[in-house]
C-alpha cells in the first residue's frame, strides 16, 4: 500500500509495508491456519519449554494436563504432543478447579488464566522460533477464532494473552522477566 502525501507543488509516495500491516488486518493464529506462524504461535505447536522445572512439548499439553490431579498423569501429558495432550484432557474433563504448585484456581477465572499466562511465556522466551512467529505479526490484533469456543479460556483472552506478550517482548523484557514484567 502505498500513501499518497502531497509536498508542496509535487505527490510523494510513502511505502507503507506489506498490506495486511499497514491495513492493521487482524492476525488469526489458530492450529488449522496455514500460516506457519500463526501455527507455531498457536498453543498446539510442538514448541518444547521448561516451566517451574518440569519440560512441555507444547502449551497444549501444559493446560491439558493441569485437568489431572496426579503429577505422574500431568507428567504424561507433558510428553504428548499438543493435539493428543488435548484429547486425553478432554476425556479426563475439568472439576471446579485445579491445582498449580499448591495453588488452587477456580476453572475459567482470571487464576486460571494466570496460569495460561505464564506457559506462554515461557514457550515464546524460551523457544526463538515461536518468538519471532509473535514479533512477526507486528502491532496487528491477534485473533483467536475456532470452532468450537474455549469455556475456560475463551479465543477473546487467549489472543489477548498472546498480544500482552508480545508488547512484553517488543519492549525489551527479557527470558529473566515474568509475563507481569517482574
């Protein structure tokens, strides 16, 4: 897209970048999107990272496996890629809460989400490719659009999870930082 200015008795042209940029077009990451980065941004993505001390091979299986209360099931989950991590967590199904190093969140609240939080931030700090995946989309809105709606995350704060990180990051903070830039 190029911006037509007019300097003084002459048109100038101002290269605004790639159109979806400068259009600001919304930037749809989901695991069925062809995209590649909007593939690796997504919480499927085989993005391995270590939270707390324990290694994940996706976000996915992080937030599947906080369905099950025994640390040898999470820990099985852990190890599963993103889509079977999110079919065993959908047989195993929610209680009212779960329970995260001794902390109890209420399933769908702001402490759950918390926990979302702080995967991804690990996953995009720790893994360079899905990190520059997020910085790649630039400053468009991050959409989180699918089938089938999230009761406990829904698509709306999922991508604003995604967004908040990579203002986090575009910022400057670092791995050492937490998501809250702590």
């Amino acid at each position: 897209i190029r911006d037509r200015r007019t300097a003084g008795e002459g048109v100038a042209l101002v290269d605004l970048g790639p159109r979806e940029h400068a259009c600001n077009e919304p930037f749809q990451v989901a695991s069925f999107v062809k995209d590649p980065a909007a593939q690796l941004i997504s919480n499927f993505a085989p993005t391995p990272f270590e939270l707390d001390g324990r290694a994940y091979s996706s976000v996915e299986s992080f937030w599947q496996g906080l369905k099950f209360e025994k640390e040898s099931d999470r820990r099985r989950l852990a190890d599963l890629p993103g889509p079977q991590a999110r079919r065993a967590g959908e047989e195993q199904g929610y209680g009212a809460t779960v329970t995260y190093e001794g902390r109890a969140a209420v399933v769908g609240t702001f402490e759950h989400w918390q926990l979302m939080e702080r995967a991804c931030w690990a996953k995009f700090t720790q893994h360079q490719e899905a990190r520059q995946a997020l910085l790649s989309t630039g400053e468009r809105p991050i959409v989180h659009r699918v089938r089938r709606d999230s009761r406990t995350i829904p698509g709306v704060i999922m991508a604003q999870v995604w967004m908040k990180i990579r203002r986090k990051l575009l910022a400057g903070a670092g791995a050492a930082a937490g998501p809250d830039g702590d």
